[in-house]
C-alpha cells in the first residue's frame, strides 16, 4: 500500500482555522489541501506568514458607533460611508 492511503484526513478545528485564515488573507483554500492533515497544516504555516490583505472596510466597532450617533442626531449615515473606513471616519468627527 502506499503513503497516500495511510493519510490522516483534516482535523474540523483546522480547517476552520484554514477558512478564517483563507478569509482573511483573500486567498483560496484549495480542496486537494482540505483532505490530508499534513499538506493542509503546511498550508496553514504558510498562510500565517503572508500579511493580511488589508481592506478599506470599516471595522464593525466604527459601523455600530456610526449608527449609534446617527439615531442620537437623526441622522442617516450615507451608504458609501459603510464601504469606506476614511469615509464613516470624517463622518464620525462631523458628527459627535
């Protein structure tokens, strides 16, 4: 028998871990990597040394606060604040 078939499958916790990781750092986790423990933590290694992909999308903190002001002024927070973290940032500050 060869190696392959004594391949131990992917722990559930890693390939969540795999996901978040995929996720975050925008790349794609391919399925071949999904099956054996080994190529997949190897995956993992190497995903944990790229820097992650750094969005302009506002953190969920800002988008909550943001709303929470405009219900305090009566307000409406515009849409192309909510996909731009400069954006919902200037409209924080001429808000408070």
């Amino acid at each position: 028998m060869d190696a392959a078939s004594f391949a131990l499958p992917a722990t559930e916790r890693q390939i969540a871990y795999a996901r978040s990781l995929a996720l975050k750092n925008q790349s794609l986790l391919p399925w071949e990597v999904q099956q054996d423990r080994r190529s997949l933590s190897a995956w993992i290694e190497a995903q944990t040394k790229l820097k992650p992909v750094d969005t302009d999308q506002p953190t969920s903190k800002q988008v909550a606060f943001a709303e929470r002001l405009a219900r305090i002024k009566r307000r409406a927070v515009l849409d192309e604040c909510f996909r731009d973290r400069q954006l919902l940032s200037r409209w924080i500050d001429s808000n408070r």
